[in-house]
C-alpha cells in the first residue's frame, strides 16, 4: 500500500478515534464511574507510558536546546495541562455533539491567532469566518436544551471553547518545535512534563477512582481512550501530517462531528435537533471562509 493512501486511512482512523471518545467518555461521566480530572489523569498518565514503551524500540536521545526550554513549557501548559483539563471537564457538563461540534472552531482560532503571532494578513474572509464561526459557537451555548445528560451545558461550552482556543494558540507554537526535533520526541516530552504539571490539580479525583466496580467493559473503555483516542489518535495524526502536510490533515476535523453524532445518538440518546444544525451551518461556514483564502507559508522559527 502506497504511503498517501495509508496516511489518508491513518488521519481518518484518528478522528474516528476522536470522535469515540466523546461518547466513550461520557459513558464513564454518566456511569459515574470517573470524575474528570481523574479520568483525564488516567488518559494522560496511560499514553504517557506508551509513549515511553515506544521509545524502547528506538531508543534514541534528543538533547533539547535552552532556547526552546520557554516554548516547551507554554506548550506543556496550553496543548497539555491546560487543554487537556478544560476539554474533559467541559465534555462532562456538556453534550457530546456540542463538544464536537464546538471543537470545529479550533481552524478558525488557528487561523487568527497565527495572524497575529505570524503577521499574517487579515482579509474580509477571515473576519467573516470569525463572525460565523463564533455566532455558531454562541448558538449552541446560549440554545435552550433539554436536561438530557449535560450537568451544566452554558458552562460545559464555554469550558470546551476555551480549551479550542488555548489548543490553536498551542498548535501555533508547537509548529517550530516539531520541525527542529522529532515529532515523537516532542510528544512525548510534552505528555510527560505535562502529566506531572496535571498531578496536583487531578489526584483527589484520581485516588477516588472505584477500580474495584470497574468490569471488563469498563476498562475496555477506558483502554480504547488511552490506547485509540489518545496513543494512536496522536501517531496516525503525526503520520499523515508528514506524507500530506498539515492542511490536507486538518481537512480531516470536519469528520469528527459526523462519526461523534452517529456514535452518540447511538449509545447516549443524544438527538440531532434544530439549533444544533444551525450551529453547525454557521461553524463550517465560518471554518471555510477563514480558510479559504489561506496560502501554505513557510512558518519562521521564531514566533
């Protein structure tokens, strides 16, 4: 099999994997089987390890620079900590169609934020897709929703939509890193610091965790998070990224609400209802006009 066709069947993989962990973490939310922070601790404490069990295959030492020390540590507390905590405790309190389609508003804050560290231009496209994008975004948290399996849904939004834009502020620094040190490298560096940043903000939970409650299908789940949804959501994702650039993969986002629905009106009950579509319309409207005008640029090392 040729590689463009594997990278494009590893970058789907990966958002199928995402959009299974929506529902497959609201599952354990609503089984009131694990507390976010705790089951967030879980997730990053288990890719951690793998990603270090993978190192023993290729056990080869990148010396990272002095100079890169600041930006590793802003990722660490944007892509990592910070991110990693507001998404599952918004997930918690919120749909899991609202999260996914929420998340599709991560092009949009790349797209600016990258013109404002980068300089690069603003057209009347980007602003409009802004304005699209956000008035789906608000849309969908200010709609009346029916109690269903969301705790607390305005706040859950909003928590999710920040957790978008501290990922796209991430996900602009991150870019020099992974052209100067091994994407791997840089993975696992980050999980790795970040895990012990996140210790203090999610042991309680973690420590209350019922293991002994817990039966196969239980841990089953909990393993396709940390093993698909995280693990080899991130490999498959870093693969397809080198055989067919970062706009071709980013492309793959707009899937993950698709399978998330499907997945969640299956196993959760969620239904598909009419300001969710309009949200919906108003995101990818808003995703589209951001990027439409968008050239590939080289991105300098200092930003």
């Amino acid at each position: 099999m040729k590689h463009h066709v594997k990278a494009h069947l590893a970058l789907l993989g990966t958002n199928v994997f995402f959009a299974i962990n929506f529902t497959a973490v609201k599952y354990l939310f609503n089984g009131q089987f694990m507390l976010p922070f705790g089951l967030n601790f879980a997730r990053m404490l288990g890719a951690t390890f793998l990603l270090w069990i993978l190192f023993l295959f290729n056990p080869k030492i990148e010396k990272i620079q002095k100079i890169h020390y600041k930006r590793f540590a802003i990722c660490v507390i944007l892509g990592i900590v910070v991110n990693q905590l507001l998404f599952i405790k918004g997930l918690s309190l919120t749909y899991s169609i609202h999260a996914s389609l929420l998340m599709l508003t991560t092009p949009i804050f790349i797209t600016i934020i990258a013109a404002w560290l980068l300089k690069e231009s603003i057209n009347a496209n980007k602003i409009i897709g802004l304005f699209l994008g956000l008035s789906g975004a608000t849309t969908l948290i200010l709609a009346r929703h029916n109690t269903g399996k969301g705790l607390n849904v305005v706040l859950g939004d909003i928590f999710v939509v920040i957790n978008a834009i501290c990922y796209s502020y991430y996900f602009v620094l991150v870019k020099p890193l992974m052209k100067r040190y091994n994407s791997i490298t840089v993975i696992r560096t980050l999980f790795t610091v970040g895990t012990i940043c996140a210790l203090p903000f999610c042991w309680t939970e973690f420590v209350q965790i019922p293991w002994h409650i817990f039966s196969y299908k239980e841990f089953l789940i909990l393993g396709l998070i940390i093993f698909g949804g995280t693990f080899c959501a991130y490999l498959f994702n870093l693969y397809g990224i080198k055989h067919l650039g970062p706009s071709v993969s980013g492309t793959y986002i707009y899937s993950q609400p698709l399978f998330a629905s499907v997945i969640a009106m299956i196993f959760l009950g969620e239904s598909i209802e009419p300001y969710k579509i309009i949200g919906a319309v108003l995101i990818f409207s808003g995703v589209f006009l951001a990027n439409y005008s968008k050239t590939n640029k080289t991105e300098p090392e200092n930003v």
